[in-house]
C-alpha cells in the first residue's frame, strides 16, 4: 500500500515512492532522455513532475522547504506543486508539467507492470 508517483511516458513508465520524496523533497532525475524534477509539497500533500528545461537551460533544483525549491543556476525560487518560478530572474516562468499520477503501487503496478522503479 505504499503511495507512488508514476510516470506515463511515451514509451517506458516509472514510478517514485512518496516516503523518498518526503525525506529529499526534490529529485532530479532523467526520464526517456528528458531532464525532470519530482517535488513534494509537504503541506498540500501534493507531488508534481516538471520538465527542468526553462529558456534551453536544464535546471538542477534543491530543497528550500515544504512548499518550495530553488535553481542553483539563478538561484530563483520555484513552488513545487506547481512549478512556477516566485521570485528571482526566472520568477513568473513556468516549467511544463510531465504527465504523472499518484497512487497506490498496488493499483500502479496492475495498469503498468513493466514499470521501472526509482531507487536513490
């Protein structure tokens, strides 16, 4: 019964445990050769999976707190339930959300078996 984000790419899926996401709050990753970022607002209870290209830069993100993260190349802060740029040079832009879903790896695993579990 452990909660998941999965992600339904274009030809492979993954899925990343919500108990890894609350303990980091951000993870950069690589999904079927795309940058992406997954972020947990604690608060919102809320996980998004955002593509980390904003103007052709590939942003690396770390945790600021429960709500939001930051880019060390410009240092602006971002949301993580929404991936919206709140202060700093990038501030009103927004990264594209990857389609994802969170669920339970029961219900996850029935519809997409030959998904690729993140392991950190």
């Amino acid at each position: 019964k452990e909660l998941v984000l999965g992600i339904d790419g274009e030809v492979s899926e993954r899925a990343y445990a919500l108990k890894h996401l609350d303990d980091a709050g951000v993870i950069n990753d690589e999904f079927e050769s795309r940058p992406i970022v997954v972020a947990f607002n604690v608060p919102a209870a809320s996980v998004g999976a955002f593509d980390r290209r904003v103007e052709d830069v590939t942003l690396v993100f770390e945790d600021v707190d429960d709500t939001s993260m930051t880019d060390g190349r410009t240092g602006s802060i971002w949301r993580k339930d929404t991936g919206v740029a709140l202060e700093g040079p990038l501030k009103g832009k927004h990264m594209k959300r990857v389609r994802s879903l969170t669920s339970f790896w029961f219900a996850w695993s029935d519809f997409n078996p030959q998904t690729e579990i993140y392991v950190p």
